[in-house]
C-alpha cells in the first residue's frame, strides 16, 4: 500500500495517503507484538478483562485506519488513472484490485 500511495502522490501531488499508509504499518505491527505478548508470554491468569478489551479496541482502531487508507487511496487513484473504482470491491481486496487497475493502465 505504501508503494502505491507513493506512486499516487508522485503523480497527483501533496496527498495524505502515504502517512495514512505507513501509519497503518506501524499500528498493525505494534498490534501484532501487542497480540504477541498478551497471548504467548504472559500466563492467562495475568490477563484480566481489560487487557483482552484494550486488544480488541486496538484490532478495531487498525480495521477502521485500514479502511480509511484504502478509500483515500481509491479516491486519489481515481484521479490518476481517470477510472471508477468499485466500492465493494475496494472494500474486500483493497490493494489487489488496485494493483489489477494500475497493471491495465500500465498496458495502455
């Protein structure tokens, strides 16, 4: 995602979807560690409701940061290329289906 968002800013200009993009790397691997750490090293009786809570509401923050980098990002690609982008397909492959457009613009 970052690669593409690159690629959309070096072409449509000053655009928010790089920092959206790393900032949704950063947050999906501190909340990878963060799963990490809770699950494996500590001991079961340590976690209390909270902990799992605290967990669950940074997986849900990381889904909604996805999905605002992707349609940003759609949005922008719909400016550099000139096509529509489907929504819903947007929404269940993201940077797969851009890449799909980006490889036929490409070809032109």
């Amino acid at each position: 995602m970052i690669l593409q968002a690159s690629w959309v800013e070096k072409v449509n200009g000053k655009s928010n979807v790089v920092p959206l993009a790393v900032g949704y790397l950063v947050f999906s691997t501190g909340i990878f560690y963060l799963t990490f750490f809770t699950r494996f090293a500590l001991p079961a009786e340590y976690l209390s409701g909270t902990d799992l809570a605290l967990r669950d509401a940074t997986r849900i923050g990381n889904v909604l940061l996805y999905l605002w980098a992707v349609f940003s990002l759609r949005g922008q690609l719909v400016k550099a290329v000139g096509r529509s982008l489907h929504g819903g397909m947007t929404l269940f492959f993201g940077v797969l289906y851009f890449q799909y457009h980006l490889r036929k613009y490409g070809a032109r």
